[in-house]
C-alpha cells in the first residue's frame, strides 16, 4: 500500500477542485445567448448592488461609532467634573450617585472612579455581568473592545490631580444598525437580481428572435435547396447587418 502524505493530497484535491470549477466555467461559452445575456445582466446588477450597498453600510457604521466616541468623550466629561468634589473630599456615596445618572443612557454599561494613585474609589454597574479593574491602567481614549467602547479622563479640580474616571459604552444599538442594514441590503440585492431577470428575458427578444428567425431560414434553404428565400430584415442594427450579409451571400 502507497502511502499519500498529506500535504500531496490536499495539492491533488485543489487541483481537482480547480480543474472542476474550470470546466464549469468553460461549459458556460455552450449556454444559448438568451441565458449567456441574462447570466451577465444580473451578475453585473448584483455586483453593483453589493458594491453601492456595502458603501453605504460601511459609511454609516463609520459615522455611527463617530457619533459613540462623540457621546462618551461628552459623557466622561461631565460626569468627571460632577464627581470632583465627591472624590476630593472622599465621599463615595455621592461619587454613586453622580454615577448612577448614568443608567438613564440605555448604552451605559459602567462608570468606574479612580483615586489619584489607581485603586478603585466607586462605582455604578447597568448590568450584573459588567465590572471594573480593581486598579486603573492608563489607556487612549476612546478606545473600542470587542463588546464596548472604553472612554477615560482625568478627574481634576482647580489644576488638582484627584483621580481617574472609566466609562464603558457598549454599541449593542451599533450592531443591531449594522445587522439590520446588511438584512435590508441583501433583500435589495435579491429584489433587484430577480427584476433584472425578468426584464432582461423580456427585452432580449429583440436579439435572440432576428437570430432564431435568420437559424430557421438558413436551416429552410438547408432543407429545400431554394436559394430565392430570403431572411426578414427586423433591425437595423449589427443583427441587421448580419441578415443583410447573409442575402447578400444569398
């Protein structure tokens, strides 16, 4: 028994898969001109669509986490000058408190207060499966995770280093917006496909009947050795000039 090492075996499975998708490709030149013309009219209206969709979803992703990283920077901000003097004179229930205004932001996950040297002062949760670092750890801001978007700021008072505040906001909104569009631009996609289909088998009859009409007498005169027929001239087109030629040649 041969034994086939592996890396031998999967180059022959690709080449086969190659020479497989190959040959379905170069079976398409035998499709009849009516599917040839409907095959590239719909994959050229669903490549556009792809194309101007992914666009505009792209764009509006990018101007939606614009419009987050503007809402946390504002966030942080205030919050941060509203728990300065809770901070300063170590006053954890109202730094709560001030945090706690949060919640009423539905992309609020948690503000963390800091003190000046790192360690975890207070802080206020949305949601029991959200926390915070025990000790701060200097970040840019803002800055994206997986599931949130992480703004920080110093917390100051009259030019007096106090502390630090985190704020997570997560874009659980962001990702519905993008899953929602990728839905609608896919239905666009398959809407515009299937009326490009059928409005391309109803306009192609003015190719594909000069032509079926000018095989039908060629095949006639085949047939009947009557080389008096002629074929009907329809278009006066490139079709046109190929009936004209042919009763010429006639």
């Amino acid at each position: 028994v041969k034994i086939v090492p592996r890396a031998q075996q999967a180059k022959t499975a690709r080449k086969g898969y190659l020479s497989r998708l190959v040959g379905r490709l170069w079976s398409v030149r035998n499709w009849p001109i009516r599917e040839k013309m409907s095959a590239i009219i719909v994959l050229a209206v669903w490549l556009g669509t792809v194309f101007s969709s992914t666009l505009l979803i792209v764009y509006d992703h990018n101007t939606e986490r614009k419009n987050l990283v503007h809402e946390a920077e504002t966030l942080v901000k205030i919050v941060s000058q509203s728990s300065s003097a809770a901070l300063a004179f170590l006053d954890q229930k109202t730094a709560q408190t001030h945090l706690a205004n949060l919640k009423q932001n539905r992309d609020f996950d948690s503000a963390c207060l800091y003190t000046s040297d790192g360690k975890l002062f207070t802080y206020f949760v949305a949601r029991s499966e959200v926390s915070c670092d025990e000790h701060f750890k200097a970040r840019r801001t803002p800055e994206f995770k997986s599931e949130y978007l992480l703004a920080t700021r110093q917390v100051n008072m009259r030019d007096t280093h106090l502390g630090y505040l985190a704020l997570k906001i997560n874009f659980a909104d962001l990702k519905a917006r993008v899953r929602r569009n990728s839905t609608v631009s896919l239905i666009i996609q398959l809407v515009s496909c299937v009326i490009a289909y059928f409005l391309t088998a109803r306009l192609q009859r003015s190719i594909t009947r000069p032509i079926i009409k000018l095989a039908t007498t060629a095949e006639k005169i085949t047939a009947s050795k009557d080389f008096s027929v002629r074929a009907e001239l329809v278009n006066e087109d490139e079709i046109g000039h190929l009936v004209k030629s042919f009763n010429t040649m006639l």
